[in-house]
C-alpha cells in the first residue's frame, strides 16, 4: 500500500487538496502556504512539482528543507495518530494531509503553521 501511495505523483494529490479547501471555504493559496511552510518549496518549485509529475517519494526527496516545526504536527489522520508514524516519508505525507485539513477547517494560519508567518 505505501509504494502506491508513495508513487502517487503531487500533482495529482493537489488539485485534491485544493477542492477540499475551497468545499470549505478556504483558499487554493492557503493550501500552497501550508505546503510550502512544511516543505521549504517556493511557488515556482511547487508548480515545478505539478509540471513534471513526480512522484510524492521524489517531491519530499528534492524539499529545499523540511520546516523543523513540523515536528509540532499532531492529531489523528486515518486513525492514526501522525505523531506515531514510524515510516518517515509516510510521516511527511500525513503532515502534508493534516496542515491541508487544519486549513481546509478554517483554523487561523498562524496556528497551522505551529507560531511562524
């Protein structure tokens, strides 16, 4: 199951992201914010990402910097408590999915991204 998922290119997983936002909503920017926060991607890398289709293993390979805040990601993804998730690339995805739910709910962005702007 984690080798699909872990095939599945980000530019078929943001569009996704951003219908869940906006049903709610929230904006396809604030999603981006979020993505970008945790990632260290800039909006020209993250369209970059989308254009050439490359997988979520390699999106979270070539990340400029994984925002060390991330570590304050908590709470329950698929039942699973994020904080817990052994497989580190996993770990990322579901950081990934949480900070799109936290929007997606309309929490304050300065709360999403863990105190930073």
């Amino acid at each position: 199951m984690n080798d699909r998922l872990f095939g599945m290119s980000f530019a078929s997983i943001h569009p996704l992201y951003v219908a869940k936002a906006e049903r709610k909503g929230q904006s396809a920017d604030d999603v981006d914010t979020v993505i970008c926060w945790l990632t260290g991607y800039d909006r020209a890398g993250l369209r970059s990402a989308i254009e050439d289709g490359r997988d979520l293993k390699a999106f979270f390979a070539q990340a400029p910097a994984m925002n060390p805040n991330a570590e304050q990601i908590t709470g329950v993804i698929c039942g699973v408590r994020v904080e817990e998730i052994d497989d580190p690339l996993m770990q990322r995805i579901r950081y990934m999915d949480k900070l799109v739910d936290e929007v997606a709910k309309g929490k304050r962005m300065t709360s999403i991204l863990r105190g930073s702007s």
